[in-house]
C-alpha cells in the first residue's frame, strides 16, 4: 500500500464482518477513515485507526467525529421522497460541520464533530422540515 492510497478496511466484531469502509493509507498500519458507517458507530467518519496485514480494523488512534443514526418516514410515492430528502439535504447543509450519508429512504447515518454539545445538535434536528429521530 502506498501513503495516500484509498482501500477498503473491515469493522470485524466478535469474529463477524460487520462492514467495510473507504480509508486513505497513512503509513505504518494507519488510515484515516473516509466514509460513515452505517452499522457500527464505535468508528466514525475521519478516525485515525490502526489495521492489520489483513485490513480489518483493530483499534481507534483517534477520533474527532460522532455517528448517529436517523430516521425519517418516507413517503409512499418516489417523488415525494425524492423531496423530502432534498429538503432533509438542504436543512442539513446550513451546517457545514455536520456530514451525512444515505443508506436508503428513511434511514441515514450522520457524522457530527465532538466539539458539537449532543444537545445543541438535538435541537437543530428538531427545526428540520421532515421529522428527523435519532435511533439510539
């Protein structure tokens, strides 16, 4: 691997694949992980970790962002999905910190820096023109 080559890397629990993600290689076994995950959120959107020969992920150097993830109910018609997450996207934009990711309607995951208090980014939530819930 080369020092600033994109790879997948693998969250690997109790033995179990539990989901890849895209990393930059840092050097000496380090990536800077590039996506947010959708399953596990003990690694988070731009962690320093550490990985084996093999790419799984053992263990986190350090960590600047928090993984939530939020649900919304989608509409029944395409369109009206296709709206609702463009107004979901554009309420979120105000905030440049805040980093999302679509896993399918009505669920995404989202990167929110740790210098962010939880509450103030509950509160900004509550103001989104679809009703957006943290799943905790």
């Amino acid at each position: 691997m080369k020092i600033g080559e994109e790879i997948k890397v693998h969250i690997v629990q109790n033995g179990k694949g539990r989901e890849s993600l895209w990393a930059e290689y840092l050097g000496d076994n380090k990536v800077k992980i590039l996506n947010i995950p959708f399953v596990v959120n003990t690694i988070n959107l731009y962690d320093i970790v550490e990985i084996n020969d093999e790419k799984k992920i053992t263990g986190v150097i350090s960590s600047t962002m928090k993984t939530y993830y939020i649900k919304w109910e989608p509409s029944l018609l395409a369109e009206e999905i296709k709206f609702q997450w463009k107004q979901i996207c554009e309420y979120l934009n105000k905030n440049d910190k805040i980093h999302k990711e679509s896993a399918y309607a009505g669920f995404f995951s989202i990167a929110v820096p740790n210098k962010i208090r939880k509450q103030r980014f509950f509160d900004f939530l509550q103001k989104s023109p679809v009703k957006l819930t943290i799943m905790e």
